[in-house]
C-alpha cells in the first residue's frame, strides 16, 4: 500500500524521539545545567500529550 | 508495505500486548510510588538524615559502629558497611541472620561524626514494602522476576510492532489527530497511537533497561563464579582467618588505592561479595556518571593490605548504568515528577490498547485499512 510520503509522517516522532534521547542522557553524564536540559527535554513529550490530546482543534 | 506484510505485524502488536498488558498495567501503577522511594521513605521516617552540628565534629570509629551493630543483634552478621555520597555524615549498616543470606535482618543508619545510631528501617512492612515486592517479583522470587522480565521483553516487540503500524495508520493524518467528532473507538484509537509514538522512545528505554534489571542476580551470580573467584584464587587454600580484622582499616586502604574515587559499599569477610579472607570495598566515581560505576577493592582482611583491584566487566557496567535510567533517580525531583507523568501517560497508552482489544471489531485487516484508504481519500477530495 501507499504509505504517503514518509517525511510528513516522521518528522515528529523523529524530533520527540531525538528530544527524548537527549533528555534521558544529560543529567546522567552530569548535574547543573545538564539536569535542567534533562528536564526542559523530557518536558517537551509530556506537553506534546496534554496539548493534541486535550486541546479542541477540529481534524 | 505489502498488506501481507502489514498483517503480520498487526498480529505481532496484537498478541504481544494482549499478553503482557496486565503485567505492564501492574508495573506501571506499583513504580508510580516508587519513583518516590525516597521522598517517602522520609516523609514517614523510615529513613532519617544526620542533624545538623553547630560545630566542626569529627570522625566516629567504623569499628566501634560495627559492634555497635552486633551487639544490637548478637546472633546476626554484619554484611555490608553502605555508604552515601549525598550524606557524608551517615553510615549505614546492613545484616542478615548468617553472612551470606540474601535477606536483610536490619538495616541501622549510623551518624558518621558521634557513631550514634540514628533509625532502624522497618523492614517488610508498609505499602511501600508492598509495591516493591509487586513490582520486582509478585512474590515470586527469581523465578517472578525473570518472569516479568520476559514480560518486557514482549512489551519491546510490542511497541516495536507498534511503531511499524504507525506509519500507514497515519497515511492521511496529520500529526496529532484526534478525530473527535467520530465514534468513540476512533477517538480512542488515534489517542493510542499519539500517546504511544510520543512516549516511544522513553517507554522503550524504561522497559528494556527493567529487563536488564531483572536479570541483576545472575549477572552478579557471574560475576562472582569468574572474576571474584579469580581474585580470591591465591587465598583459596587457606584456612578463613580467625578473626575479622579492623572495618576502617580496610576501608581506608581502599580509599588510599583509589584516591580519586569514594566508597560506595564494602562487603564484608565470608559474604559471596567478597570471598572468605577479604573485605571487597565497592569504590565508585566522583562525577554524575562515573558515579554510577563500580570498582571492587580487595583488602587482606586480616593484613588490611589491598591485595587486588579490577574494573567491573561490560555486563555489570551495563547493569549498573541501566539502573539509573529505570528508576529515574538521577536528575532531582523534577526529574522524578517527569517520570511520574510520563509513567502516566503510558498508563493511558495501554488502557487504550485494552480498550481497543475488548472492543475490537470482527472485520477483517484489509477490510478496515480498505476503509480508511477509501474514508482519507474522501478527506482529500473533500478538501481540494
């Protein structure tokens, strides 16, 4: 089947992915300011989930 | 994608997930309070920390802290002298009913400056007692926890399968979809997959870094059959020593061959962490990652001399590390809080499976990807 072109698709989970990668790494290879980019990091899925699951946008 | 193809993963996403789902369910709900060991643990005062002293105090004896110990439970061993690096000023003392059991008998924390005993955890008690033991064996022992290990194992084929899924699921749709105004099976299902592709990758390393943590007995058990025993084989023929030598000695033998290192804990004589004439001292690193690595010290325990010293082997630097990433202890609260979240929301990503699997319609695959070719290209006519 057609799958629709593959960019459109993955570009976002590729981007959370990535994000997330960072965010699960920093505070483990030190503390101050890679604490801060694990949290900002790991931030971004949780507000990705509350805002496409809770906002009223029509599709 | 040939829908054969598309088929094929669409049963391995199915049945991996309608097997572990509960077991996952389980994990999830019991680890939410767990990511808080430690806040609670004080909170009800199990676990207490040194006073602040107004004054510069000094040192209490080791020694004299381990008697302390053993005079508290005259039948029982001391099997480990634990360390902290966050609390300098405690010592913890963990014992069993015999050297080497596997169970705790007491588990004291010590003022490192008076020697004071300062709290005696309660052990097997509590709810907290109770979400661990659920979440790490059921009560199953070994068998429990390889059990569940082999749970997270389906779950990575689950969301593996899953991901494979995503891509022609959201032919048509635009990232983040929730098609609302249809029925509430659709609006469940695109739920599940943003909820799922969005988590992805941190459910994926919280699960596969739980299985790595399931098998931490036999990994350990193999260590100790190859390098321990390799670094006690000159002394395997003598007889243990009569008696146990000085605790603070040995721990500052250690520390003088690896100055650059801290303790982290130290095994004592005739426990299977350390062999039957040796403490082993459990040094660990001083930076946030380094810190999470061990390396064993070996002290004659009646000469106090470091007789052996060896970095521990990939599989238990892979052990070691995959912890931290499992229980999200090591970015500070709000890291923690994140976990909760992000725990919650994976909550939500397989009640939504369930949900989807209870309510699954008896239509053929092809039937129902015919359909949401047919429905989004109707979308697309609509639109231009």
């Amino acid at each position: 089947m057609k799958a629709g072109r593959p960019y459109r698709i993955w570009a976002a989970p590729l981007a959370l992915g990535l994000i997330s990668g960072i965010g699960l790494t920093a505070a483990l290879l030190g503390e101050g300011w890679l604490d801060i980019v694990s949290w900002t990091a790991l931030a971004v899925p949780v507000i990705c989930c509350a805002w496409y699951s809770f906002s009223d946008r029509v599709n | 994608m040939r829908i054969s193809t598309l088929r094929i993963w669409y049963q391995i996403h199915k049945w991996t997930s309608v097997i572990c789902t509960a077991f996952m369910l389980l994990l999830c709900i019991t680890g939410l309070p767990l990511i808080f060991h430690h806040e609670i643990d004080h909170a009800l005062g199990y676990s207490v920390d040194p006073p602040a002293l107004s004054s510069a105090a000094g040192r209490a004896d080791v020694d004299a802290i381990i008697a302390d110990a053993e005079a508290r439970r005259p039948g029982d061993a001391v099997q480990f002298l634990v360390a902290d690096p966050h609390q300098p000023n405690a010592w913890y003392v963990r014992m069993g009913e015999t050297i080497s059991n596997s169970d705790v008998s007491a588990f004291y924390t010590y003022d490192a400056r008076s020697g004071q005993l300062l709290g005696d955890y309660p052990l097997n008690q509590g709810f907290m007692a109770v979400m661990l033991r659920l979440h790490v064996d059921m009560y199953a022992g070994l068998a429990g926890t390889l059990f569940l290990g082999a749970m997270g194992m389906l779950l990575a084929a689950s969301l593996i399968s899953g991901v494979v899924l995503y891509g022609p699921y959201m032919g048509k749709l635009a990232f983040g979809s929730v098609r609302r105004q249809r029925s509430q099976r659709i609006r469940w299902l695109d739920l599940h997959n943003l909820l799922g592709i969005v988590t992805l990758v941190w459910f994926l390393v919280v699960g596969l870094t739980g299985v790595i943590n399931t098998l931490s007995i036999p990994i350990f058990g193999h260590w100790q059959s190859t390098q321990l025993a390799e670094m006690t084989a000159t002394h395997r023929d003598h007889p243990p020593p009569a008696q146990r030598g000085s605790a603070a000695a040995a721990v500052a033998a250690a520390q003088r061959a690896e100055p650059d290192m801290q303790l982290s804990f130290m095994a004592f004589p005739g426990n299977p962490f350390a062999g039957q004439h040796h403490y082993m001292a459990f040094m660990q690193g001083t930076t946030a990652l380094t810190a999470q690595v061990l390396k064993p010290v070996m002290v004659d325990a009646a000469s106090a001399e470091v007789t052996a010293s060896r970095n521990m082997p990939w599989y238990v630097t892979a052990l070691l590390l995959s912890q931290p990433l499992h229980f999200g202890d090591y970015g500070g609260l709000p890291l923690k809080i994140l976990w909760a979240l992000l725990t919650v929301i994976t909550i939500a990503v397989l009640g939504s499976g369930l949900y989807l699997w209870l309510k699954r319609r008896e239509t053929p695959i092809e039937e129902r990807l015919q359909k949401l070719r047919l429905q989004t290209a109707g979308v697309e006519a609509v639109r231009q």
